[in-house]
C-alpha cells in the first residue's frame, strides 16, 4: 500500500484529535481562570498542587503514549482481540498508578505545603485541593491513559471529541462555577466538581473499552 492512500484517512483522524485537544486545552485554561476569579489564595494553592499532580503522575504520561503505539500496531496487524486484551492491561495499569500517586499525595501533602512560605489562608486552601486531587488521581490516570493511548491509538477520535467537549464544557466548568460562586461549598469540593469530568469520563472510555466498538480499521 503507497503512503498516499492513507492520506486521506490520516487527516481524518488528525483533525479530530487536533480538535479534541484544543477544547481540552481551552477548558482546562477556563477551569484555571474560575480558581482565578476566586482569589490570590486559590491560585497560589492551585500552583502548589498543580505541580505535585505532575511529579506523582509523570509516569502516566509516558504509559498513554506508549499504549497508543503499541494498540495502533497491534490493531495494524489484525490482531483485535489481542488489541482487546492489551487495552485491559493499559487499563489496569492506569488504575494502578492512580493508586500509587494517591497514596504518595495523601503522605506527602503536608511535608509539600510546608516547602511554601503561604499564609494560614491559603495553606489550609492547598490541603483542601491535596485531599481533592488525590482522590481525582485515581481517576485522571484512567481517564489519561485511555484517552490518550488505547482509544486514540484504536483510532476512536470521534468518541473522544465528544467527551472533552460534553465533560469538561458542559460538567466541569458549571459545577465548578456553581461550587465557587453560587453554593459557596469548601476548596476540596470546589476542585472535585472543577475535575469532575475527569471522574465521569474515566467511567464513560472504561465502557466504551468494554464495548469493543472502540477498535477502528484503517483500509
């Protein structure tokens, strides 16, 4: 088979993750901007547990794009059932850094708020956000290493358009307006309803992974 033939089929696909993740990207920045609006205490909090996130789930990061080369190979040689098997071990593997990086933060989050010079204020915002994020980890590296690596490497990008426009747009930033601004509820739920889509797709691509309609054929 030429190059040229999968042109075509390439642009398809690239336009769509393209697509996908620059309304991820705009809504993870609009989420950024309602901890903004807050207060200078929630956006030096937010800082704080941003970069904690990172360090504990790194590795994740790695794991999704390696599951995509490996499930876009394995589906490029026929091989769907092997495929299907390959996205439950990426699946387990996700939840299990999940747990790893939940249990790191939950032990290090008081060590970590005290490296920072912070006011009793937005010391006790950070502990809040910690105790937050570590509960949405164990969903976020799920939710990472589908989206990111088996499901796009299965070629089901327009699934995956779907979710981050409904979740993040149409969950996430109203719960998470209404939780800052309207209930007036504290900063661990404030953060649990500004990353509940994280939570809702997590379940949502572990179904669609259970379907098996997820695994798409480029002819």
């Amino acid at each position: 088979m030429k190059c040229g033939d999968l042109f075509g089929e390439y642009m398809n696909i690239s336009i769509l993750v393209l697509f996908s993740d620059t309304l991820l990207a705009l809504g993870n920045s609009a989420i950024s901007v309602v901890i903004g609006h807050l207060g200078a205490s929630y956006v030096a909090a937010q800082s704080i547990t941003k970069v904690t996130l990172q360090l504990a789930t790194v590795m994740n990061q790695g794991f999704s794009q390696t599951a995509a080369i490996i499930t876009g190979h394995t589906i490029g040689e026929g091989k769907k059932e092997q495929a299907q098997r390959q996205g439950y071990g990426f699946w387990l593997l996700g939840m299990s850094v999940g747990v790893f990086a939940c249990v790191l933060i939950l032990l290090t989050k008081n060590q970590i708020i005290g490296f920072y010079r912070v006011q009793d204020t937005t010391n006790a915002i950070a502990n809040g956000m910690m105790s937050a994020v570590s509960i949405t980890v164990l969903f976020s590296t799920t939710d990472s290493i589908l989206t990111k690596g088996v499901l796009r490497g299965g070629g089901d990008t327009k699934f995956l358009l779907v979710a981050d426009v409904v979740f993040v747009w149409l969950l996430s930033l109203p719960l998470g307006y209404c939780a800052g601004y309207v209930w007036g509820l504290s900063p661990f739920w404030i953060y649990i309803f500004l990353k509940s889509d994280q939570i809702v797709k997590a379940f949502w691509c572990i179904s669609r992974l259970r379907s098996r309609k997820w695994i798409k054929e480029i002819k």
